[in-house]
C-alpha cells in the first residue's frame, strides 16, 4: 500500500515571499519526505505576494504550482483547503479572516494580529466560521522543547518556581545585515521586539510552565533610524513575569546588540530539577538536579520526532523546525490529531498577545499589569 | 632590601567565625604569600565570636595571636589598627561603627546593614571618624570582573545598553546541606537573596555599568521551614533594572532551587560588543562582538593580579579574591593607593542598599521605584 | 527568466535505501530550493534497491519517478546522466565502474572501495571512461569546515603543527539501536571504523592540512557478536599521523561506547593560530590565537553556504550538507565549476583509502607505516 | 584539644625557588589551613636555592625560618625530617637520594630522573633507605581526579576501552612569556614536553586505566631557539598507547601552539560509560552514559577534599592541589594514612618513566615499544 492511497493530499496557499514565506515554503516541501507514510502531504497550490520576480523564483524552488498577487482570489479557490500566511504583520489579520470566512483552515505566523484587539479578531473569526486554526509558533516542533514538555509532565523538575529567557540579536547592529523596514514601523508590525522576538518565549513559557498572572518591564528604542525607516519601536525589552503556578521569571530580547549573533534561551528551574534550553544547540537539552548537569542528545529513538529523521546523533536544523510545525496541521486537518496541545491555536495566540501588550503597558505605566 | 624592611604590618581585628570568617582568615594569612614586596601585610591580633572550640580551631589554622568573644574590647585595643567584620548581618552596624568611633580602620562584609537606613549610619559613623572603609564586595577582586572593567574603559562594549545578572544557589533545597538559620530571618539577615545574592551583582553592576535609577520585581519565599526557623525572608527574586546610561536589565537571585549548584553570571552588552562572566569559570573573560565570542583566560601577564601568581593559564579559585580584597585594603590603609574605586567603600555600599531596598519594595508595591 | 529557461535538469539514478539513500534522496530532492538560479537540478529518474517495500516508499517521499532493484539497467538507462551510489560498501565498486564505463558520471559513497586495491580500480575507470567522478566526503560541505579551509588558506593559523580528531558513537553500545549487519564484517565493509568513521576525518585532514606521509596504531574489536553476526572488522582504532607539512597528530575512532552519543571532532594547531571543529555544533568554528578562543557562528552573509540558507544565528543541520554536496556534483556536470579542490574526487578517494590502509597494516605490525 | 596538641609538627626543607619552589611553599603554608585536626602540619625549617634574593623574598613571604644555598648542608640536618625537591629536573637524583640515606622522607617533583634508569637509583635510595617517599604528581589531588577514582572503582563507566588526553600550552609561541631555559635541554632536563606534560596524563592514566603495555609516537622539535638556548628536546609529542585492560588511546602534549592557552584534559570511555575532565575546570567531572552527559561540580559535601574547602560550588583553584599533596605526604610521615595508593611513589614514578622512555623510543624506531 503505497503512500498515494493512504495519504490525504491537501490543497495549500501560502501568502508571503520573504523570509517566512521562504521558511514556510520549505516546510511545506519537505513534509513528504519526513515518513513513510503520512497522515497528510501538502500540494502546492499557489504562492502569493507582490513582487512577481520572487514569486516565480519560489515556485521554481518549491515546486508551487502557481503563482498570484492577489490574495483575495486564493482565499475564494475550491483547490485551496488550508490558508497559510507568513506576510508581514499588518497583512495577517484581513487574509486570515477572509480566509476563514471563505472555509479555509488558517495557520498564520507569529503574532497574528498588531495587538490583543486585533488577534481577538482573528480568533473570533476562526471560531465563527468553524474551521481549523493554529498560530505558527515553530518552537514548540523542535525536538528539545517537545522533549522539555514531556520532562516536565512525567514530573521531572517537580513544581515550577523560576523562569527565565533572552533571545538576544545584532542584525540592527550590523552594516549589511539590513533589517526589514515593515519591522521597525509600528503600523506595520505592531511592535518591535516584543512581538517579533518576545512573544516566542512568551508561548514557549505558557506551553511549558502556564499562564502568565502579571507583568513588569522597561524598554528602549536604540534607533534612530535603519533600513531607511525612523524606528518607532522597541529594540529592547526587559520583564518580570509571574505565573499561576507561582512561579516568577525574566525575560528579555533585543536586536541591536552586535556582541550577540542570535541566543534564543530558555531555563525552568523547579522543585526538583531544571531544564534549559538554546537554539544555538537545537538537538539538546540540559537537565539538571542535585546530582549534576546533564546534556541530552534529544535524537534518540524515544525522543520526540526522531523517528522522521536520522540515526542517533545526527541532529536536524532550526529551519527544520517548520516542516514539523507544518506536518502538524496538515494532520489535523485530515482528523490525525487535534491542533492543540501540541500545536498553538488562535486561543494561543491571543493569551501570548495579551502577555506582550502587558509589557508594553508596564513599561509605560511602571505598574505590575495584571493579565 | 627583604620584606620587613619595606613592608608595613597592620594589626588586624576580625569578627567571625563561620564562612566568612573563614573566608577572611584565610584571605588575610595569605596575602604575605602574594607578592615579593607588599605595601602591607596583616598582622593577625585577635579573632573574635562566640563559640570558643571554633575560635581555638581558627587560630591554629590561621594563626591568630589570640581569641576573643567580647569584640568591646577588641575595637578598644591598641594593637588593632583595622577592624573586619564578617560576622551575620545583625552584627554588622553596632560593631563595625565602635571601632570607627574608636578610630579603627574598617573593612566589613556585604550587605553592611540589614537595610539601607542601618547602612547610611555606618556611613555616617566612618565618615564622622575620618577611617578608611571599604565594604567586602570580593568580586570586584576575581581578575576577570577586574578586567571586565578594564575593556569597559576603555570602550570595547561601546555604550551600555542590556545587562543580565542571575545568581542561582541549591543550598536551601538539598537535604544535608544545612543553611544557616539567621540568614532567613529578617531580624537578623534584614533580607533574604536580595542582601546575600544580589547585592553581589548590584555592586558589580554599579561597578562595570554605572548608578541605577528604577527597578521593579517580585520576590517569592518558597520556605516554610528550614534550619530550623521559620523562613520570613524572600527565597527568591526577579528584578527589571535601568541605569542612568540608559541601559536596561534583568537580575535574579534564588537558592531553593535543586538544579542549580551555584550559578553566579553576569554580562552586559553594549553598543559595540559584550561581556559575560561566569564565577564558575573565575578565570574566563568572554568578550563578543560582531566577529565572534572570545574566551580569554585573564591569566596572562598583562591581566590584573596575574603578577601574583602562577604563569599563563593556571587559574586560581574563588576563594584567593579574598587576599586580593584584603591586600587592597591593607595596602590602603599603608598608602599605596586608595580604597576607590576599585574597592567598594562603606558609601557603594549605601548605594547598593539603596538598590537592595527599592527592588523590595517594588516587589510589595508592584511599581516601578526610583532609586 | 526563471529557473526553468536557465538551470539544467540532470537524470540522475540513486543505488541504496538505508541510511545514505534516505540522506541521498533527501539532498537531491532539496537541491532546487537552495537558491534562486541554481547551474543544474536533478531529474530524479530512479532509485534502486533490494526491497521493493522500501523503494516504493522512497519514491512517495522524494518523488523518484521510479523504482528499480536491478542496477544494471540503469547504468544502460540514457535517461540516466548521474549515478549516484549510496549503497553499502561491497556494491561500490562494480556498479560505479559499471556505471563510468557506460559514461554516466558517478558519485559515490565513502569508502570508496573495500581497500586501496578496489578503490584504484575504481580511479582507472572513472579515468579510462572520462567520467565526472566524487568521492561523497560530505563534511567538505559542511559550512565550518569549508570556512576553515579559507581561514587556513589565508595563513590565519601559519604553518599546521598539530592535528588531532576523534569519532566516536555509542550505537553500537546501546541496546535497540541496531547496527547493520553488513558494516560489521569485512566482506561487506572492507574495515570497521576505519573506513565508516575515520575516513572522514583521514579526509578533511588532506583539505585541510595536507597529505599524509607516515602513520602508527592500534585497533580493538569489542564484539564479538552485534546484529546477529560475528564482528570481524575493527571498532575501535586509535593512530598517530604525520603530515607532509611535518605536521603531526592523533586520530581515534569507535562506536561501542556508550557514553559517547556522536562526537565528530577535528582540531589544527598552526604556528599562529588553531582552529576547532566539532560536528555537534555544526555551524560553529572555533579559532584560537594568542588573544583568545573564539567561537564564530559560521552563519553570516560572509561564509560559505550562507547564501542559500537563512539570516544569520540560523544554522542548519548535519543533513543539509548533502544538498550542498550534490549541488556542486551536479554543478559541477553542468560546467559552472570544477569538482576539484572542494569536492574530493576519486582520486581523493583513493588518497584516503591508502591512509586508512596504512593504519591498519601499523596496527596489525606494530610499525609505523609510509604512504 | 587544640590543634598544638595533637598535631605533629614536622620539619620540612625545600629545595627550589622557581615556579615549583613557590607552589610547594604556598602549598607547605596553607596545610594548616585546611581543616580543624590536622594529622600534621609542616614546620617550614628552610629553602634553598642558587639566587639569595629571591630565597629571600620566599622566606618573607611564605615563613620559612632560614635559606641556604647549600641542599648538602640541609640533608644533615638534624632539623628536617622531610625533604621536598622542586629543583629542576637535572637536580632530582643526586639530592634526593642524599637526603634519603640521611634518612629523611623525600618527595620530589616529577619527572623523578631525566629518564627511567635516573630514576631507578632514586627508587632503589628510598627503599634501601626505608624512608617514606612520593612523586609530586599533584594531578590525583584534584577534587575531580580523585573523584573520577571513586567512580571508575564503583563500576560507573565498566571496563575501560579507550582513552585520551591532551596537554597543550602555547607558552613557547608567545613572546614575553619567557621559558625556563632549563627545561629544553636535554642534559637539564632530560626530555622536552614528554616529562614536562605528558609524564602528568601517564600518572592519571595509570591511578584510573591501569598499567601500560605498548606505545607508539612521534615527536617534532619546532626550536630552534628559545630563552637563549638551542633546543634540543622534543616540543610535541603524539603517542597511541595500549593497556593491560585491553583498553586502548591516544596522548599528545605540546607546548609551542599559541593557540592553546593551557588544555591540559583526559578522557576515559568504558563499557558502561564515560568520564572526562580538563584542568580548565578544576572543579568540575563529566560522566556519560546513554542517557547523556552529567557535569557534576565536585564541591558537594560528599566530594573529595570538600571537607578541607568552602560550601557547595565554591570551587577552589590548581594550586591548591598542592596543598592537598603536601598534607597527604606529611599524613603519611605522620602515620595517618599510606602514601599509596592516592599519592604517587616513587615507583610509580618510575612506572612513568619507562612509559616516557618508551614513547621516545617508538618515536625514534617508528616500533610499537612494549613497556
């Protein structure tokens, strides 16, 4: 039985063509090759953005069977079952929920909407029309953070009591390195660092330790100006988070640090023992109690994902990541699995967006905001 | 020309006999050991406590002249011209502030008082009596925050812009390894990890970053009991920090915490490169910039107190901070240099109260507080 | 202009289904979506094998157009442009030369032969036929390693004093994890960890500091029995090397130890500098000179590879290395470069094969052995 | 009971006033230090060196009672019942053996001779003596060397298969960092790194592996001229060794690298599992298994020497083995405990040299050379 009989082929659009709209394409190509057989595979129907050049060149790469600049076709198109939108921030909400309306299953990039007011648009949208939804937050796919959910259910780190994260960059400090103007503007994107860099640990901590209870921060705009734009949001963000669980925390990101490539980290220390977590090493995770400090190669054949991959010890990529997170919803919509809890839906989405707008808020007011 | 000749000998008093004074008595038996000509070397008078098996244990080891339990006498005594304390907390003010009076030089360990009111009248005392003083803020003597201090200077981070701190201790969770009882309680301790552990980091970022204007936090006591007492201090604390440079931060102190043994780090990044420290690694300096992170071992011969001990690359421990901390001081109050700014005097220590107290308070009020 | 007016198709056909024709097919299959105008893109034509089960599975995944468990004909295909031999090492040689003597141009998995002897014959009729010829060294393509070949090149560690590598797994160790059967004996696999481990360092070492001139060593086989058959060949082996250059070195290689995951390192002490890889970090590289250790994220816009890949900080994984490798053979079929220097031809193959010859005949003499 | 009362004291002479004639003396001085009962403690009666000054300066700083420039006159004393040689290699054999058969017990650096058949006179002077006698090798007296004993004798990592180590300084490459002109000459020192370093990991190998039965090696003198000499010892060295266990490795050490600071690691891989330790990380030991990596900070109170030392994660520094080497010594003179199996006779220094021999010697035939 071959995987042609078994396997659902699932009708995909996919609007973006920069550096997600990359990532997201590659995802989609690769989940065929990921296991024999597969719930669901993608086909390719239709790329969508503005510049024509780079759309042709992503359906020579990945194999889209088309291309378009107008998405308000595609979310009509009887050939397209699911609606994946990995444009800048400002484009995620109208597609999304047109999309939905229109029946289609949605994964959209991280944020999805500018602000909590906007995402609960698009979560009232998805609800509204019944259909599948998840927000595309890629690090619940890699092996370690998957492998940290399942220490922490089986007990492993006893009850949460401190949290911390720091995803750190210097491409706003880096001639050359140029930034993408819609980042730096918030019309654009909403914010800065904190919807583009924050909001990943943000989800990370409420998939691993809970929801958040209340938030504290400070935050700074190194400006000016780059890639051509006056920058009208924050470079920099520091917090104090608290859980429900009683646990508190930091966070912190930020972008114009040159002493700094890209440290996505994330550590959990309990009662019992720790686990950590960095990106720069995405097949390990560190486990530590009394007894000491332990580096687990997490590709072994009981860790999560590796049996769609490689003998032990051969570790995948960051990028890999979201043929994972693609494979997910792709198996959702053929009644494999449910979105959630592995994968985080709209609901997701705006409890994350509600936490970053919290932030916001306390670095404005210097109050503790409660969420 | 031998030592003797060149050499002052200074009377030394010291209050304590658990860790700290330990910690001391070795630190000042081996700062003869250090160089071949010292500006200063202590001779040791008397030590002082309450326990006199422990106290006739310390002299044999240490070679203190003499034991005392009535420190009264001690700061009266003519032979004594420096004072050290590192009694508990609770010990710190009265003491420390009769031999002021009493014309004694001072040298006292970290947090002077058990808040910033007590602290201000120590300042007060030493400044009114005309003595030397300095508070024993021993990583300002591991080489690598030395030299930290040195690249800051001379501009290779550039201007401030983020700094982490995290000081992260298993003692209060790991059966057998008893913590001392008056360390969690306020009467006697004034504060828990934010005047044992933070209080560490704050100075060393007053040090390397500058003054600080706001905090905010939240503080957690994971108690209830433990040595015997009833926990009433904060096992736990995460602050936000700003600077007046315009820096923002994160700090985090907590020892309840059984995956952690002891993590003591700080890094700061600035607008052209970064620096990170690791007390776990005391004679590693990581210095990153746009081309890379590099791990200099600050053992080299131009790396400060290198010319004290062994040749390029054998480290030395935690402990030998104490005899450069105390061949400071002595060297002093001998007139080889001043106490600032590479030593703390009683007034950082005022500043660093200061701190200790608004993060406090920013923990009950859930503001942000001006420091 | 798109891809498809400017970029070459290539038929190629792929002999091997386990491990390597899993990795093969995958970097085939992802050549295209490396970059905008890629010089050639495979038309995979035909994989073949022994189990059909197997190959109809692969065809679903990596959309080869068709199966085949018949080599012979494929070598006749003129459909066939490529051949692609990914098979265990007793199928090297006669379809590879099979394959050269029917002009396809051929690349091959390491080792190349079972010995020096099959591997020559292997030269002789890539070279008699005039073929295009590569030796599957897929660490060259692995970002780091190609980075440090320009580092050395442009002298930044002077003249190469001190070589040192080691490859060492636990697989064999670590029940449930099965070995295959083949690599165990010497029918089937020429030698044990010789030509399955140490030959990929035995090659890097020829890119990057030059031939060999001189080897010593020793060799264990743990066995007895794995995988249901008597282990004859080598699993563990441990050798000095000496280099052209009057560089000298230590290289080891095993993989029944069970505290060993996957540990792929190679190091190079120069007389200015020293460089350090480790397989595990796959997109760092470490240089080292009298100012310090630093670690380089081998991930900006500036090193090799990058182009095809994301922003800098996100690195890619161990198998990704086979789609920069295929890339260049196919590349280099199309005419846009050559496969010397930076892919290892068979005479490279070769090259390696009279090394790793020579540690076992050290090992079975107890001689140092010229190559 | 105070110390005075139950401790011995012990006269202690100590010949050599250069870097190991300060490690001995800081050592001899801070035996007292370490812990409440001590079973004796040194009386440091005198040093003796050629330079005046310099004797001077030691005996200021480190209390010695007098100098001398005469090591006959000190082996007669009647004063001295402990003879500690730090001299340079060339200066082992003839006092050592004089102050063995005036009876006292003699410890001396390593490498004992200038090569074996030096040092089987000073074994056969000892032991017709009948007095006490150790070779400083200060290695076993680190906290993670001693510890990795206990779990190698407690069955943690099974039988031992393979083994490395590398000793690897750039002390010779970086200008300004003079080396002792001494140590690369053979007539003063016998052999270059190969008794210098490696000698160190023969001693490690054989307290953890066991004895040695066969060794490879080349070596490469890269001189000319340093400290005004001309070389003539070997500045690396690579060996593949073989143990009676079965067990198998590699050994390199060199001291011309600017890229290496000091490394200076040793691993084990064993049937069950692994251990690893670098002096860069004194206080640190990794054990592996299947299950991963464990970093264990060897400072918990069920550590070795953590006893004699500070709370949990407080990790003291290189030099400060030799303080724990100079209390086991004086122990053993004491009666407290044997020198052997923790301290290193001269036997097994010995047992060093005639492994060191025997590299040479391969490295000169290119034969494998049985010990």
């Amino acid at each position: 039985m071959s995987q042609a009989e078994t396997t659902r082929r699932i009708g995909v659009a996919l609007l973006g063509s920069s550096f997600m709209g990359r990532a997201h394409s590659r995802g989609l190509d690769a989940v065929r090759t990921l296991e024999d057989h597969p719930a669901a595979v993608p086909a390719l129907r239709a790329i969508c953005g503005r510049d024509q050049k780079k759309l042709d060149g992503m359906r020579d790469r990945y194999g889209w069977e088309r291309t378009s600049t107008d998405w308000r076709a595609l979310v009509e198109d009887p050939e397209i079952e699911v609606f994946d939108n990995a444009a800048s921030n400002h484009l995620h909400a109208e597609p999304t929920i047109a999309a939905a309306r229109a029946g289609k299953h949605v994964i959209c990039e991280k944020p999805l909407g500018r602000d909590a007011a906007e995402t609960r648009k698009m979560l009232e949208a998805v609800e509204t029309a019944g259909v599948l939804h998840m927000c595309a937050f890629n690090y619940r796919f890699l092996p370690a953070i998957r492998f940290a959910r399942e220490l922490i259910e089986r007990g492993d780190i006893g009850a949460p009591r401190q949290f911390r994260s720091r995803f750190l960059l210097g491409s706003g400090a880096v001639p050359g390195e140029a930034e993408t103007a819609w980042r730096l503007r918030r019309e654009t994107a909403g914010s800065g660092v904190v919807g583009d860099l924050l909001a990943h640990h943000v989800d990370v901590a409420r998939y691993l330790v809970g929801e958040f209870t209340a938030v504290g921060g400070a935050t700074r705009t190194w400006g000016p100006q780059r890639a051509g734009v006056e920058v009208d949001v924050e470079d920099a963000v520091v917090a104090t988070v608290e859980f429900a669980s009683g646990a508190i925390g930091t966070m912190e990101a930020a972008r114009v640090l040159p002493g700094q490539v890209l440290e996505s980290a994330v550590a959990i220390d309990g009662s019992e023992g720790s686990v950590t977590f960095d990106v720069r090493s995405p097949n390990e995770l560190t486990f530590a109690d009394a007894r000491g400090s332990t580096t687990i190669s997490v590709t072994a054949p009981e860790h999560p994902f590796a049996e769609l991959w490689w003998p032990r010890g051969h570790g995948i990529g960051w990028g890999d990541s979201f043929s994972h997170e693609l494979r997910h919803f792709l198996g959702a919509v053929a009644g494999a699995w449910e979105v959630a809890p592995h994968g985080a839906t709209f609901l997701d989405g705006l409890r994350c967006a509600e936490v970053c707008d919290a932030v916001l808020a306390a670095a404005t007011s210097g109050h503790r905001t409660e969420i």
